[in-house]
C-alpha cells in the first residue's frame, strides 16, 4: 500500500511533466541497454530496460521483466542488449522508409564490459552457451555494421531509470538529460510563435475594416 501511495504521489507531482522533441542539424541514432539482475524479489527475474535517442530527444524505451531467470549480471545484461539490437533494427528500417539515411553505425551503449566483450568476441562456453540465440543475434547486428557496442559509465547510463529505484536527486538529472520538462511552467512545450511587426500592423489593419 506504502508503493502505490508513493507511485501516485510521484504521478500527481509530475502530471505536466512532457517530452520536449529538440530540433538538430545532424540526424543520428543511438540506443542505451541496461538491466537490473535477479531484482524481482519472487522470481528472482531481472528486469530489461532500453531507451532508443533521435538526436538528442527520447523516441522508444521499454521497462520489461525477463522471461527466464538469468544465472550472472552478464546475462542478463546481454539480454537487455539484443532486445535494444531488436529495437533499433526496427527504427534503423522504419527511418529509412522516411527518408533518414546516414545512420550506420547505431551507437549501442551498454555499463557491462563482459556484455560488450561477448557481443564483439562471443565464445560459447558452459556460462554463455544457453543464450547463443541472444548472442548470435547481436554478433550479428554487428558484424552486418547495424550497431556499434560502446561503454558508457554507469553515471551515464539513461537507461538505468528504466531498471531500478533512484534517489531522487539522480532521478530528477536523468529525466533533465532525456528532455522532460515541466509544460506547466512559463516555458511551453508549444513554443512562442513570433509575429513580425510588418505582419502585426497588416493583422491589425485587416481586424480594424472587418469591423
């Protein structure tokens, strides 16, 4: 009961909280992966979680539990990351469509060096070999060029708000650095429409004779 009084107190505070689109000159892609291990209290499943930027602004993410009970933080680590292969493979073909090219190679940020090890040098051992198809997969997104596996510092990783609690201090700097503001405040998500004084006077003009 103390959690869903926490969640609505959080949803009343935030409910003119919006994403705001930021223009940009240079159209690119790149995704976050992370996951939370064994956080599920019953099931002792890990939770995936992704979040995919255009430019600078959030376009797809995803908060899941996992289907199965992974044995290491790598693994469930690389899970979270061929489902974000999934994803962009999608996004990648869907931009296309709409005309973005220029956006190989897909940055593919992930905090687990072990993850980021087995994707660019997969070695199917006793430990890795139940999760060759995860493996396979993502080996192969980046063999074809689709993404590239980069590591970020777990200070960095956007992702994390979509995997586990966070302080409230930490949580407020990854909502500023995914562009959510507040469209309760002076500053709309709509923006000021600037009228030119030239267009003003002929408006005003027009107004004057209708009347």
């Amino acid at each position: 009961m103390a959690a869903l009084h926490h969640v609505l107190r959080f949803v009343a505070g935030t409910v003119g909280q919006g994403i705001l689109l930021h223009a940009s000159t240079q159209l690119t892609l790149q995704g976050y992966s992370d996951s939370d291990w064994a956080s599920c209290p019953n099931t002792r499943r890990s939770i995936t979680g992704f979040l995919m930027l255009f430019g600078s602004s959030p376009i797809s993410w995803k908060s899941k539990k996992q289907g199965t009970t992974s044995k290491s933080s790598s693994e469930t680590e690389y899970r979270a990351m061929s489902a974000a292969a999934s994803k962009i493979t999608w996004l990648v073909k869907l931009l296309q469509e709409l005309g973005v090219s220029d956006l190989l190679p897909v940055k593919l940020n992930c905090d687990n060096q072990a993850a980021i090890h087995i994707g660019k040098n997969p070695v199917f051992h006793e430990r890795t070999k139940h999760i060759e198809i995860d493996c396979h997969f993502t080996r192969y997104k980046v063999l074809e060029g689709l993404i590239e596996l980069c590591f970020v510092p777990s200070s960095d990783q956007l992702a994390d708000l979509f995997t586990k609690p966070l302080s409230a201090a930490h949580h407020m700097e990854m909502c500023s650095k995914l562009g959510l503001i507040d469209t309760q405040s002076p500053s709309s998500l709509r923006g000021v429409l600037q009228i030119p004084d030239c267009a003003s006077s002929a408006l005003v003009a027009t107004s004057e004779s209708l009347l």
